[in-house]
C-alpha cells in the first residue's frame, strides 16, 4: 500500500550490509554516519565483539550527522534499550535482538548516525583509512561512513579516529515502519517537571508591553527523528530572558493539506490538559505538510507572537485534526532526569505530553515534541 507520503510500505526483502570484520582495535563503542540513496528502513546490526560471555549493549540514533554531537545524548534516540546478549567472540557476527529493535527509516538522499555502545571494552572496530565522514563501506543504496571509537560507555569525552564501524547493517527499501499511532500504554517514568520548582514563575501573556528587538531572531530545534504519532503534542519552554515567540515548525507525517490549531498558556500546563479555556489560540490554518523527517513551518503572518518575561515558564499546545503530528517517545535517563530535550542560551524546551484525542482529551506521559521554535528578544515599553 502507498502511506501519505507516497512511500510504498508493502513487503520487501532484508538486505544485510556487511562493513568488515577486520578488528585490530577496539574499546567501548562506535558511532558512525551513514547516508541512503533511497528511501530504507534499518531494521537491525550485527556486531563484532571479542567477548564470548553475556555484554549489554545499546544503540543510539540521531537525525544527521554524529559530529559535534558526539559527547551528549541531547538529540538523540535510544532505538535498542539496555541487551543482554551473548557474544559470539571475535570474527563472529553478533545479533542485536530484532524484536526490541525500534527501526529507523532514512528519508533518501539524508544521514543518519548511529552509536552502538557497550558497557565493557570489547567492542571490536577497524582503523579507518580515509577520515571521518568518508565511505568506507557501500552497497549502492546504503552507504557507511568512517566514524569515532568511544573511550567509555555512554556519552563520553574520549574519542579515537578514524573508526570503522566492524559488523552489518540490515535494513529494508521505502519505509516498512509507518509510524504507529499513540495509543497512551507508555510504561515510561514521568520525569521530574519544571513546575516543582517554587522558583520559576508564569510568564505574562501575550498583551504584555514590550516590543520585539530587531536583528535579534533566532531559533532551537529539538528533532525530527520520533517514530510515535497522534492528534497533538503539549509541553512547556523556561525562558532566561525577555523573549517573543514568533512561530513554530514541526513533524508531521502527511504531504496532504493540514489543519493545525496551536495553543499557549502562562505557566505549567498541567492540571489543564483539559481545559481549553484556560488557553488561547494563537494559530489556526491549513497548510501543506512536508512529511516525515521535513520540517513544516508555520507562516510568520499566521501566527500570534508569545510574549514571555525573563524566568518564566510558558506551555503550548499543537494539534492537528488528524493523527499525524509525529513526536518521541521520552525513553531515556538524559531526558527523564532533567527535563530538558532542546537548550539554547535563552530558552529551555522541556519534555511534555502526547495528545491523542482531538482538540483535547486523553493524554500520554513523556512525549517530545518534534520541531523548531523561531523568537527573538524583546524589550519593555515604559
């Protein structure tokens, strides 16, 4: 069958891209870019291990390149929670788990990086010979680029480079994982909230008297890799200056036309999850969605700027009338510790909420909004 974006997701048979199984070096992980010519689903890995005892291992991705982003987990997408597995020894492929691999589809012509992490030294990679980013391995539809060896487990500070990435990427043609919709069953912990804090204090509303600053527009972005959808995400940014609001992108799954609603309120918005009237609408218009892995903007025109004042807390609301706003599902330690998906010197975004009910109604705990948000500074009025 075709989906919305036109990408044929029937049945198609696994490839299995083998990079090497050279070794000659290894430590704790690898973290690598590869790059599609076509449409794929990465449905699971194989690696090379020189322990033949039980390992954990994680996988990690994230949407674009792994460069400059190597020491944090902001950004990126736990797709294989913690494994215990077997190793099968050096010069030996060792599986991943398939069912409790999550998959990642790569929109033709985009990167995506990966990081394959275990929590002892015996992760076993080649020396690259060419630099980073350079293919080394290429079966012409997946290409596998030379990346870094992890000193650590996890996000660490110690890297090696170049790495080869020593095992296979197995994966499938068009997208074969049409993103679920949310039915709300996340077992996931609800992570600390920013409203616990007695110190931060709502944000005036939009009729506040200040004036936006020219030349000082900037945006955040958090990502848009989710791989969970439904009517609407809802969460809350912590401001550190005097700041407007002035548009929004965000992740959706259709190319069709689109109605979307957004909403803000002064404060937490929890406990009015379902009280509209303790909202206002500040945009509402119909446009062409871009698709999965594509931002989709709303016009500068079409919306109301958010005023907020220095140290405030201001929630909003996006919601669609049909089930393809697509978010993430907030799935690892990082975010349910802190709270905090996306961090820019003037703004915090924090984890929120899904909505699966149209315009408000039934809610599903730690979900991350997918998109962009667009301010500048602005400056009070006497």
């Amino acid at each position: 069958y075709i989906d919305d974006t036109g990408i044929k997701t029937s049945e198609s048979e696994m490839i299995e891209l083998r990079t090497t199984m050279k070794g000659g070096n290894g430590s704790y992980g690898s973290m690598f870019d590869c790059v599609s010519q076509e449409t794929i689903t990465i449905k699971g890995m194989q690696i090379h291990t020189q322990s033949s005892s039980i390992i954990t291992v994680e996988v990690w991705t994230r949407e674009g390149s792994h460069e400059s982003h190597e020491s944090t987990s902001s950004g990126w997408i736990k797709i294989l929670e913690p494994s215990y597995i077997r190793g099968l020894g050096p010069g030996k492929q060792t599986p991943l788990p398939v069912a409790n691999f999550q998959p990642v589809v790569i929109i033709a012509g985009s990167t995506q990086a990966f990081y394959v992490t275990l929590t002892t030294a015996a992760l076993k990679y080649t020396n690259g010979k060419f630099g980073i980013g350079k293919t080394f391995a290429d079966d012409g539809i997946l290409a596998v680029k030379e990346g870094i060896g992890v000193a650590s487990f996890g996000f660490g500070k110690s890297f090696y480079s170049p790495r080869n990435f020593n095992g296979s990427i197995l994966y499938e043609i068009g997208n074969v994982n049409p993103y679920p919709e949310d039915i709300g069953t996340s077992a996931i912990k609800k992570c600390d909230h920013p409203k616990s804090s007695s110190s931060k204090k709502s944000s005036r509303n939009t009729g506040d008297p200040s004036e936006i600053i020219p030349g000082t527009s900037s945006d955040i972005n958090t990502m848009y890799n989710g791989l969970n959808k439904s009517f609407g995400s809802m969460f809350e940014i912590s401001v550190r200056k005097n700041l407007a609001i002035t548009s929004m992108n965000i992740h959706v799954e259709t190319t069709r036309i689109i109605l979307i609603e957004i909403y803000t309120k002064s404060g937490s918005y929890i406990d009015f999850e379902n009280k509209p009237l303790a909202w206002t609408k500040i945009v509402y218009i119909n446009v062409q969605g871009k698709g999965r892995g594509q931002p989709t903007s709303i016009p500068i025109h079409a919306f109301s700027p958010v005023h907020i004042t220095a140290g405030s807390i201001q929630s909003f609301y996006v919601t669609l009338s049909t089930p393809d706003l697509i978010y993430t599902n907030g799935n690892n330690e990082s975010i349910r510790s802190a709270c905090v998906v996306a961090t820019h010197a003037d703004l915090d975004i924090h984890a929120g909420i899904g909505v699966i009910e149209y315009p408000f109604g039934q809610t599903t705990d730690d979900r991350i909004f997918n998109g962009a948000l667009k301010f500048s500074e602005t400056k009070q009025l006497d």
